[in-house]
C-alpha cells in the first residue's frame, strides 16, 4: 500500500492527521474538559494499558467470537432460505410476504425481546445478530438466485446440465456476485447489532467495555471501545475484500470492467 | 413454385443418406403484452443432411432464430415437429452444441474450465476431460489459452471458446446464432475461415443463423432464405461456388444480387 500513494490518499492521510492534531489541541487548550473529551493521546496510552493487562483482547475476541458465531448462523439460513425460495414457487408463495413481514421490523427491537426469551447469555446475543445478519444475506441471494442469467442457463442447458447441477454449476456461481454483496452487508450489521447485544450485559465484550467505561466515568476507556470498534469493522470488511480477491478471482475483474464501461458510457 | 423448390433439394439429399434435422409444419406464435398474436413461425417445413452447412439468412423477426432454438430445445413448437435423428426434440441436450450471438462464457470458470463443462456434466474423468478440452482448445486457436478468464479474452477469443465449448461433448449438430455478428470485420473473416476449416475436417452439421448476405454465402452449402411476418421460407439455395470462396468471384456477386433482391436489401440494416 505504501508502493502507492497516490494524491487522493495523501490527502486523506494530511485530513486525518489535522484532525487528530485540532483534537490533541482542543483537549490540552482547557477550552474543554480534557476528561469529557480525552486527548487522542491519553485514548492511545489507555488503550495500550488496556492491551497490557489483557483485558482489551479478551473484549475483543468475546465480541469477534460473538459475530461470527451469529453471522454464520444469519447466513448460512439466509443463503439456504434465498436459495429455496427463488428455486421453489410454492415455497415463495407461502413465506415471501412473511419474511418481508419479518424483514420490515428493525432488528433492534428485538433485543428486550431477546433477553427476554434467551437471558443475557450468549445464546440471546448470537440470536439478534443472526436475526440482524440473515435477511440482507435472504434478499441478496433470492435476487440473484432468481434473475439467474437466461443466456448462461441456457448455454448450461445445451450442455448437459440441469436439476442440481444447474443449480450447483450455473445457477449458484452466477449469482454469487448478488450474495458477496449481501454478505458485505450482513457483516456490518453483524457488528452493529453486537454493540446493541452486547449493551444489555455480558462478562466480556467491547460494547460491554464502553458500558462499564461509563458506569466508571472512564472516558478515556470509552473511546478505546469506540476505537476498537471501528478497526474491527475496517478489518473485516478489508479481510472480507481480499479473501473473495484471492478466493474468486474473476469476480473483481467483472466488476471493475462493468465499472469502466459504465463510467465510458454516458 | 419456391416451396416445391425446397421440397426438392430436400428430397435429392433424402435419397442419399436421411437427414439429420427434419421440421415438419412447424409453428410458432409469441403473445405481446397487449394480447396480440405474432406468428414467429408460420408452418416450416425444412430438412438438413448430416454433414451440411446451412445458413438460416433472414432479417430480424423472421424467425431465423426462433426456429434455431427449437432446434436447440429451448422451444417448443406450437404446431410441427421438429427431430433429430429420427427423434422429436424435448429439449436442450450436449449432442446438439449451441453457440450464441451473445458472449456467453461462464464468467466463473477458466477457459479451460468452459470448455470442459459439458465433459463434466456427462461425467467424464478429470484427465480425459481435460485432454478433450486442450485438443478443443487447440483446434479453434487457442491451445495457450486454457488457463485465462473470459474477462481477459478479446470478443474473438470469447467466440472461439465457446465455439470449442460447444464441440467438446462431440455433438452432431453445431446450432450458431449470429456467432460472429459483434466481431469486427477482420475477426470475424478469421473466424469464418477457421470455423470452414473445422467444417471441412469433422463435417459435422452446421446451422448458422445470421442477417449477413454475404456471410452466408462464404459459408453455407445451401441457404434458406427466411421472411418476416409471418416467418417463413421463401428462398432455399443450394451454393455450388467451390471453395475457397472469393467475394469479389462473378458467381458469388451473382447470388449476392439474387439474395438481396429476395430478402429486399430495405429490409437489412
């Protein structure tokens, strides 16, 4: 990444060391008070002191752990479900204005429910995340499931293919740019729900650091959470990015081609 | 007095060997939104000798390639039949290869990959798979090739593949619609030359569909000139220039007039 620096990321780069510096300056000017807003140096010295301890790696892996476990569950159901929707019409018909029914509450309003029915254990946490996770990954799938290419359906058909091994063989490798997307998407909300989960109680958690940061009056601590929280959304998403790069090479190419003929067409 | 015509050329060719492809009084009507009725297809009755190379030459809405993909199995007729080998056709199947006008590679798979898709389908083992696809390969060009995504291939090279994509299963009848139609002139003459050269070696039979007078001549034994509204057969040539063929030849210009005065050249692009 250093090979390219390129203007547009120097900019970006000189954008975010002013901003941190007008923080760092903000915070020691006594303008404001430097415990309600801690300077970025005191954030980083917490969080190291956090990190030595070992207390931040324990809130970061049980938050991880959290997410992936009901990511995996939200979808591993939505990709199947999507699937046997767009393949099965009779299915469609008896769930479709169900599953939209489900999809319009926002997941949140579940959480009450949720400690509700499951404690504040994990199981109520993987619960909400899945729940959060598996409709972006449903519809995403059903779509691309469904507008299967004619043209390559019908060249799969010309060459032997049909029942599960159009569906293996046609079907699901078409149409997983649509369910990269949804996942995309899915592991964001996966995180976005965690934090919420993880605010109704747990033992160990980010969100849970921010919440007994606060109970504490640690600012400083709250900000390490905050911290935390936005590298992991970077990471994964970055993780995510660069395994479907190695993973499906043809994929990006595709995409960037259609982008170049889109942005070549006015 | 042109139907008779057909009829006889078909019958000549009977006499030898029984032809591969036979549409019997077939039909085809699409529904518009509005619940009009276009006849795609109005009772054509046409039969292909084993080893031909036929062109279906017509402007658009002629039914060219409606009757191609009944060929194909991705129709039904409304009325007729339409068989192969002596059997009604039910459906797609790798015995009759099919290459698109559309580029309509998978995009997942390498060229390589592509190739060996209908072998895979079929359930042929991994190394003899993968020999059938180089020896494909091979043949249209592109023995390098094999290891390349299609999104790394020139519209010609695409078109190639999928023409070895399409021979790979070893079908008997190689259905082309428009194949070459998005190629540039220079490409497309390559391929043309080297689809012939195909042609000439495995004498499978071809059914080309296209909108391209001078195409069809260059390549078809016999051309069946198609008009719209409703679609139907209006001209069926059985083309003796012997080959190669030059486009510039007195014969060929000869039957370029005479196609182009059928069809009414207004009609064409």
């Amino acid at each position: 990444m250093i090979r390219r620096l390129d203007p547009s990321a120097l900019q970006g780069l000189a954008g975010a060391l002013l901003f941190f510096a007008g923080w760092e300056a903000l915070s020691r000017s006594g303008l404001v008070n430097a415990v309600m807003l801690p300077a970025p140096s005191t954030v980083v010295r917490s969080a190291w002191a956090l990190l030595q301890v070992g207390e931040l790696q324990s809130h970061l892996w049980a938050s991880l752990g959290r997410a992936l476990h009901g990511f995996a569950w939200g979808a591993g159901l939505g990709v199947l479900l999507g699937v046997a929707m767009a393949r099965l019409p009779r299915l469609n018909g008896f769930t479709y204005p169900l599953v939209q029914m489900f999809r319009a509450i926002p997941a949140l309003a579940f959480v009450p429910l949720a400690v509700f029915w499951f404690g504040i254990g994990e199981t109520s946490k993987v619960f909400l995340i899945a729940w959060g996770v598996f409709f972006p990954t449903w519809v995403n799938t059903f779509i691309g499931v469904r507008d299967t290419s004619p043209l390559l359906a019908r060249a799969g058909a010309s060459l032997g293919a049909r029942g599960w091994r159009m569906l293996a063989f046609v079907v699901l490798p078409g149409a997983l740019p649509f369910i990269i997307a949804g996942l995309r998407i899915s592991l964001s909300v996966a995180l976005m729900i965690l934090v919420a989960a993880e605010l109704t109680g747990a033992l160990f958690g980010v969100g849970y650091l921010i919440q007994m940061s606060q109970l504490v009056f640690r600012v400083d601590q709250m900000f390490v959470g905050l911290l935390v929280l936005g590298i992991m959304g970077f990471g994964t998403d970055l993780l995510f990015n660069h395994l479907i790069g190695r993973l499906l090479p043809w994929y990006g190419a595709e995409r960037r081609q259609q982008q170049a003929a889109r942005r070549s067409t006015p | 007095m042109r139907a008779a015509t057909a009829v006889a050329v078909s019958r000549s060719r009977t006499a030898a060997a029984p032809p591969r492809i036979v549409c019997e009084g077939v039909r085809h009507a699409y529904r518009s939104a509005s619940g009009q009725e276009t006849l795609a297809l109005a009772d054509v009755s046409l039969s292909f000798a084993d080893g031909a190379f036929v062109c279906l030459l017509g402007p658009s809405g002629c039914g060219k390639t409606t009757l191609l993909n009944m060929i194909a199995g991705f129709l039904q007729p409304g009325a007729g039949t339409v068989a192969v080998d002596g059997r009604p056709v039910e459906g797609p199947s790798p015995d009759r290869g099919v290459v698109f006008q559309d580029y309509s590679l998978f995009p997942w798979l390498t060229v390589r990959g592509n190739v060996q898709f209908g072998l895979r389908m079929a359930g042929v083992p991994p190394r003899e798979r993968r020999r059938v696809a180089d020896d494909c390969l091979d043949r249209v060009g592109l023995a390098a090739a094999g290891g390349r995504y299609p999104f790394e291939l020139s519209g010609g090279m695409k078109q190639r593949v999928a023409i070895a994509r399409a021979l790979a299963p070893g079908p008997r009848v190689l259905l082309m619609d428009e194949p070459f139609a998005a190629l540039d002139a220079l490409t497309r003459t390559s391929l043309q030359n080297d689809l012939l050269e195909l042609h000439r070696r495995d004498a499978k039979t071809v059914v080309f569909v296209t909108h391209n007078i001078a195409e069809a001549i260059y390549l078809a034994d016999r051309v069946v000139v198609m008009s719209p509204h409703p679609g139907r057969v209006i001209e069926d040539i059985t083309v003796d220039i012997p080959r190669p063929r030059r486009r510039t030849a007195a014969a060929f210009n000869e039957l370029y007039e005479r196609l182009a005065a059928a069809i009414g050249v207004n009609a064409l692009e």
